[in-house]
C-alpha cells in the first residue's frame, strides 16, 4: 500500500462511521447514505493532499455534507421526501432490545420511531447542527467547520432546532399521551 | 416571554463556557424557572436522542466497497505519476515545470484561511494547473467537439460549464478533465494557445470571492462569474489574451442563457 493510501487509512478512514451516520440523517434514505459516503471518501482521498487542518473528522464530515447538498441540487436523489414507514423502521431507531412484555416492546419501539420522525422531519440544517452536536458529540468550533458558518450560527441554529423538536415533541405527546415522552 | 439567558444556558449545558461564565449562568439557573426547565429539557432530549438515534456503523459492504474504490483510486495516481507518456507528439508545454511542482509543494505556506480546510484557492488553482502539465495528465477526454466535451463531463464533475472551441479567434479546445478542488470535482477545459496551454477550470462558487486577477510564479489568473458558476483560466499567457478568452466564454455563456 503506497503511503497516500495509507496515511489516509490512518487519519480518515477511523471516521468512516461518523461519516455514515450524518449521509444517513441527511438523506434520510441508508442506500443514498452509502453513495454519498462511497463519493465523499474518494474526493477526500484525492484532495487529501490539501489537507491543511488536523481535524480529519470535521474535514470529512464537511465534504460528505457537499456531496448530500450537491447530489440534491443535481436532483440526483429524492431525500427530499418525507419518511416512509420502511424507512423509519429501517433507519430509525436501531435494534429494539427485547422485552418481556411484548407489549411494552412495542410501545417502546413506537416511541423510537417517533423520536426518528420528528428528527427526519426537521429542515436539514436543524437536522446537521442536532445530529452533529448530540449523536457526533462535536464542540461549536467543529460543527462551524463542517457547517461552514460561524459559531454564532451555531448556536443559534441549535437553539432552533432544539425548540423545534421541543415543540414538536410536547405536541406529539398531548395527541395521544405517549408517542415520546 | 422566554428568558434572555437562553443561548448562555444552552453553551453552558453544551460545555462550551470557560469556568468563570459557567459559574455566572449557573447562579442565574439558579434563581429562573424559565433557564431551569429549558436545562432539564435539554437533558431530557439529549438523553432520548442519544438512546434511541445510534445508527450504529458503516455496513460491512459499504466498507469493502470503498477499500476497492481507494485502491483503484491509489493504483490510477500512481500510474498517472509514473510513465512518461508524450502526448499526441505535440509536447509544447514540457520543460517549462520539471521540478515547479515540487518547489510550489514545498513553497506554499501551510497557512489557515478562510475555508478552512484547503489552500488558498489561487495556489490550489497553480497546482492543478502544473500537474496537468505533467506527461499524459493535460485530458481525461480529446476532442475539438463540443458535443463531446459536454456530455463527458456529465456525472463526473459537479458542474456542466460553458464549453465551445475557438480556433478561429486562436484559443483551440484540446479536449477536458475533471480536478479536485476544494471539495469539489471541477470542470477543466483545456485550450492552446500557441505554445502556451490554458486551463479553465469551472466550479461551484464557495471558495470565496476569485481573484479578477492573480499571478503566482509566473503564471497568470484571471476569473469571473458566468451563471452560477465560478470560471478560472490558468496559463503562463499574457493577461491580454486570456481577457480574449474570457470574454469568448463569457459571451457564449450570456447568448446560451438568454
Ligand atoms: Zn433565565
């Protein structure tokens, strides 16, 4: 393995989930989230040269971000559509843990795939700033950079999207008492 | 009416305050209701949010499917380096770079600007444009036709740019390429000019405002806006003519769009 392929299998490729996890909640479809994932690394890997930061992560996050958005304007995709129920089952909430009461379980994944709903549901950049910050687990400065906007941005954005899902979430909870608590 | 406090509260919940402002909004969490509930639900989202989105990993297939891609990819870099190849017969442009890009390479300060992840767009465009003038790596596709250039670039750059030969006003389409820049597969169309090669990259805007004009190292940079994309042609040719081929293509691009 020459030593591009294997530098960039040291510093960008430990990210590879990361990166499938933000294709997967910006496109909101898993067969979309690996395109996008499979043509953001072979960009990094050619522009890996000019590489100036050492955050591979936020780097590579930034670029799978430009390739959902410019997969979506060459109106190569059909993100845009509202989740079905396949999906949510499917890219929602991930293995249910097995319960006893096999009524309890279904309770438990129907509030799963509630919170997966109202998340999918919200415009993309609530979406990128919400996904980033609680799933990713990354600072202000990294989402600015992967965002690219300033922190201030940041943080409001987040305030929105977090009031959003409050919102949407009490919402859903005075409907029927249950869907997410 | 929702407390002013609100986007301290949020930082400070999201660790991003110093010790000192921590402790300011925590005594003000304190004594409002309004920033203790905001708190207590933000710890509540979170905590739904981190139990019940994990998407877990990469599949296994997605991951086997890219160390093949990476590997042709590595295998195609290596292969474009390697083997001299003249090209065409009509090498007009070697002898003006043998070692140019390994001293822009070393000249270039490793500096953070604006996009903050790549060089300065200017020395990024001076790359591309010495590495094309490597053997064998000028065109991804030949032709004078810009029935054929066009397609080409068709799902393997991001952008469908303005593509027309000018042979009769001296600025002859050799043919085209896609380049990484930024992020982004540019398109490359490629002219000569008697003995001189021009690059016109075509790309996205983003990269910040382009220079009208530039030079570095001898060569010259001229962009513009045409439509919605960004246009740079790269060449050691005077200004003079590539104002002449800017002029040409942005033309042609104003006649296409009405
Ligand atoms: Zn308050």
């Amino acid at each position: 393995m020459d030593d591009k392929r294997s530098r960039f299998e040291a510093q960008v490729l430990p990210h590879l989930d990361a990166a499938y996890r933000l294709a997967r909640w910006l496109s909101r479809a898993p067969g979309d989230a690996d395109d996008i994932v499979q043509e953001a690394f072979l960009r990094a890997f050619r522009s890996f040269d000019t590489l100036r930061s050492p955050d591979a992560r936020a780097w590579v996050l930034a670029i799978v971000r430009n390739c959902h958005l410019s997969a979506l304007q060459h109106g190569r995709r059909r993100a845009a559509e509202p989740l079905d129920e396949e999906h949510e089952t499917d890219a929602g909430a991930g293995d249910v843990p097995a319960a006893a009461d096999p009524e309890a379980a279904s309770i438990e994944r129907d509030e799963r795939r509630a919170l997966a709903r109202l998340i999918g549901a919200l415009p993309g950049e609530h979406r990128e700033v919400l996904v980033l910050r609680e799933l990713e687990d990354m600072s202000y400065r990294e989402i600015a950079a992967v965002t690219a906007v300033p922190i201030g941005t940041v943080m409001s954005r987040l305030a929105r999207a977090r009031a959003a899902l409050r919102a949407k979430w009490h919402e859903e909870s005075e409907g029927d008492g249950r869907a997410v608590r | 009416m929702q407390c002013a406090e609100h986007l301290r509260v949020q930082a400070l919940f999201d660790g991003e305050l110093d010790a000192v402002s921590a402790a300011a909004v925590e005594r003000h969490v304190g004594h409002c209701a309004d920033c203790r509930t905001l708190l207590e639900e933000l710890e509540r989202m979170r905590g739904r949010i981190r139990r019940d989105l994990e998407y877990g990993e990469a599949p296994r297939e997605l991951r086997s499917a890219l160390a093949r891609a990476l590997d042709a990819e590595a295998a195609a870099e290596e292969r474009r380096r390697s083997p001299p190849v003249v090209w065409r017969g009509r090498p007009f442009w070697l002898g003006t770079l043998t070692g140019a890009g390994a001293a822009l390479a070393a000249g270039v300060a490793v500096v953070l600007l604006a996009p903050l992840f790549f060089a300065p767009l200017p020395e990024e465009l001076i790359a591309a444009h010495l590495r094309s003038l490597e053997p064998g790596r000028l065109t991804q596709v030949i032709s004078t036709d810009r029935h054929t250039v066009k397609p080409w670039f068709a799902g393997r750059a991001d952008v469908s740019p303005v593509v027309a030969d000018f042979a009769p006003q001296g600025f002859a389409l050799v043919g085209g390429r896609t380049d990484s820049l930024g992020q982004q597969r540019a398109a490359v169309l490629v002219y000569a000019h008697g003995a001189h090669v021009i690059n016109v990259f075509a790309f996205l805007p983003g990269r910040g405002e382009p220079p009208a004009q530039a030079s570095r190292r001898g060569y010259h940079i001229a962009c513009w806006r045409g439509g919605d994309l960004d246009y740079c042609a790269v060449s050691d040719a005077g200004w003079e003519e590539l104002g002449t081929l800017r002029e040409l293509i942005a033309d042609l691009g104003a006649r296409d769009a009405r």
